[in-house]
C-alpha cells in the first residue's frame, strides 16, 4: 500500500508541476510568453488563457484528495483531452518532434496518476 501512495503522489505532482505551476509562472513573471504555444498553432490569443485556467483548476482538483471523487474524475478527463488535443494540434500544425512527444509523456504520467489514485481508493465525500 505505501508503495503505490509513493507512485500516486510522485506521479500527481509531477502532473501538477506540469500543468499548474508552470503555466501559472508564465502569468505571473513572463506574461509576454502566455500565448506563445498557442498562437503558433494558430489559436487565438484568448484560448491561452482559458486553457491555462482551466490546466490550473484540474491539475489542483487531483492534488486535492478531499475533493468529492467525481470532481476529481472530471479534472483527470479535462486533463486528459487537453493532452489529447495538444498531441493532435502539434501533428496537424507544426509536426515537431518533441512538441508531438511531451504531451504524449504527460498523458503516461497522468495516466499513472489515476491508476494509483483508483489503487489506493482516497476517501472522499461522494
């Protein structure tokens, strides 16, 4: 049981590191940088920073263990299409090998994540 805690919480904040406090710096001490990986896929400027809220919100939701587990289902789908659609906009657009690759890396670890989060079944409210 220790174990699979030890994978769930390295996992899960590797997650949030990723997709919450990395786009949340961005706002806070680079703001010329936010649109930059949108705008190159041909996205508008506002896209950007409804992603980046909405990253934010999930990626805190499944640090949250607490939370009532539907919601933290919902954050680990919202997370998962985010990758999803990223990996498809970088094939389509600008068929970047690494840019095509680190979404996919993201989506393994996510995917750890709420495997061991469903091993370790996190009491929560229903």
């Amino acid at each position: 049981m220790k174990k699979n805690k030890i994978i769930f919480w390295v996992t899960t904040t590797i997650i949030f590191l990723m997709e919450a406090i990395m786009p949340l710096s961005t706002v806070l001490f680079a703001p010329e940088y936010i649109t930059v990986g949108t705008e190159a896929l041909g996205y508008p400027d506002y896209f950007a920073y409804a992603l980046i809220a909405c990253k934010v919100l999930g990626a805190t939701a499944i640090m949250l263990p607490k939370l009532p587990a539907k919601l933290r289902e919902w954050a680990y789908a919202g997370l998962t299409f985010n990758l999803i659609f990223a990996t498809i906009s970088h094939i389509a657009v600008d068929q970047e090998v690494s840019n095509i690759v680190m979404p996919i890396v993201v989506g393994i670890i996510l995917g750890i994540s709420y495997i061991y989060s469903q091993k370790i079944k996190i009491p929560t409210k229903h």
